[in-house]
C-alpha cells in the first residue's frame, strides 16, 4: 500500500512539474494575449460590481501534488490579492467574494482549523496594511460571525475598522455565509423592525414584501452583482446570494481558483458586456 501511495505521489509531482513548464513555455504567448483582451475589455463599459465563488483550493494542491490541503487555501488567498489589483485597473469599484461558506464549517476538525487560521491571517494582514498605510481596499465581511471562532471575529473587525477609508475596491467577504441563512436572517430582523413600530401582528404578513426583505439583507445599502463568476468548473451557485443574483449574469470557468489567471478574469468580463441583459423581460 505504501509504495502505491508513493507511485501516485510521484505521479502527481510529474503531472504539476510538467504542467509547470507548460505555463512557462506558453508564457509569452499569454502576456500578448492578455494585452489585446485587456484593451477589448476596457474598450467598453465594465461591470461596477463583480461576485466571486472562489472554488477549487483543495482540488488544485491535490493536482499540484502537494499532501496539505491548506496550501490550497493559502494560495487561494494569495489570489484575492491578484484579483482586486486587476479590478483597480479596469475600474471595477466593488468585488464580493464568497471565501467560507456555513457547510465548510462542517468539515474535519483539521481541515476547518487550517481553512480559519489562513482565513484569519489574512484578515489580520488587512489589518496591519491599512495601519501602516493606505488600505488596499475596503473590506468588509458578511454572514454569521456568531459561528466563528473569536480569534476570527477579533480579525474582522480589525480590518474593517483599519480599511474604512481606503479608497480601494470594496471587497466584501462572505465568511460563514449561507443564502438560506441570510434570507432567514432578513425575514426575522423585517419582524423585529415592524413589531418595534408597533405593527400589530395580524397585519406582519401584509407588511413583509421585497422591499421590507432586502433593508434586511446583509448587504444592504450596496448594488447586486452584476457578473457572478464560479471557478473549477462546477455549474451552479450553491446558494451563494439567492436574493441579489437575480439579475446577475452568470460565468463558469474551468480553472481552480487558485489557477485562475487574468486571461480568466478577461474573459469572463468580454462575455460579460457580449450579451444582452433583459433583467427578467
């Protein structure tokens, strides 16, 4: 058992070394490339409001061979950073990035220790920038800190008191975040406020409509998405912003988001102003 473990260790080693060389042989042909995509995207207008379902960190160290599923998480952060450099020069004020969902919070005892403790560092990192120096970008994190341990709840709240007057992108976290739970989490704060009013309960049901909900939401006060991006290839949201993809368009790339390269991202936007939105019609 041990040698055949050790043969497909070797054999994903090989497989990441080799695609390794790929990218590089490649490399100049993608910095062209990129160049003439970035010019096509800003040649035209440009989503103001991006949303992110970063997928595909442990899948990535798997294929790279490497045997800690956090150095998928740790790359995968590193990538955030990459992202929103990219927003800044294409103008894109505001990214939303869905970085723990409230099922993560289900995995292994390691698994989840590792996933916060990078999760918290680089909240802590934030941090630290926007003390020493201008920010950035703004953060600003959405879902149910309750669930979450206090060394992360602390780190939350120091980034977003150290990036509140950046004049970056704002980059909105969704940590612990569950669509179910946000739009629970709507619907009883709408019966607070309306009981707190002194709305008679007979007459809560009539006053609960769309606009009532979305005062409640987490990010209230902010513009949807109008692009939502899923990387690693899966097909669906899982949840990720019910209430504000209603209008969105959606783009679903192949790459781990570790993997993901600002050709992706150029894409994504050219297909983005390509089409039509109809916003329902």
């Amino acid at each position: 058992m041990q040698a055949g473990a050790n043969r497909s260790r070797a054999s994903a080693l090989y497989r990441s070394v080799r695609h390794q060389f790929g990218l590089l042989a490649l490399a100049p042909v993608y910095r062209v490339y990129a160049h003439r995509l970035r010019d096509q995207v800003m040649s035209r207008p440009r989503p103001s409001h991006v949303a992110i379902i970063m997928d595909g960190n442990r899948r990535w160290a798997q294929r790279e061979g490497l045997a800690d599923p956090a150095a998928g998480h740790r790359r995968g952060a590193d990538k955030i950073l990459e992202v929103l450099a990219w927003c800044r020069v294409l103008g894109i004020g505001e990214v939303t990035l869905w970085a723990l969902s409230i099922e993560n919070m289900e995995r292994s005892p390691e698994e989840l220790a590792a996933l916060l403790d990078v999760v918290t560092e680089r909240l802590a990192g934030l941090a630290g920038r926007g003390r020493n120096r201008p920010a950035p970008m703004r953060v600003r994190v959405i879902g149910r800190r309750d669930a979450l341990p206090e060394r992360l709840r602390a780190a939350i709240e120091a980034a977003e008191a150290a990036t509140a007057t950046s004049q970056g992108p704002l980059a909105t976290f969704a940590v612990a975040y569950s669509g179910h739970d946000e739009l629970v989490d709507a619907c009883r704060e709408a019966v607070r406020d309306l009981v707190g009013q002194g709305v008679p309960a007979d007459e809560l049901p009539a006053r609960i409509d769309a606009e009532q909900l979305s005062r409640h939401l987490y990010t209230t006060g902010r513009p949807d998405p109008e692009l939502i991006i899923r990387t690693s290839g899966e097909v669906r949201l899982s949840g990720f912003l019910p209430w504000q993809s209603a209008h969105s368009e959606f783009y679903f790339c192949d790459a781990y988001w570790p993997a993901f390269r600002e050709i992706d991202f150029l894409r994504a936007l050219r297909t983005f102003q390509q089409r039509a939105r109809r916003y329902g019609r």
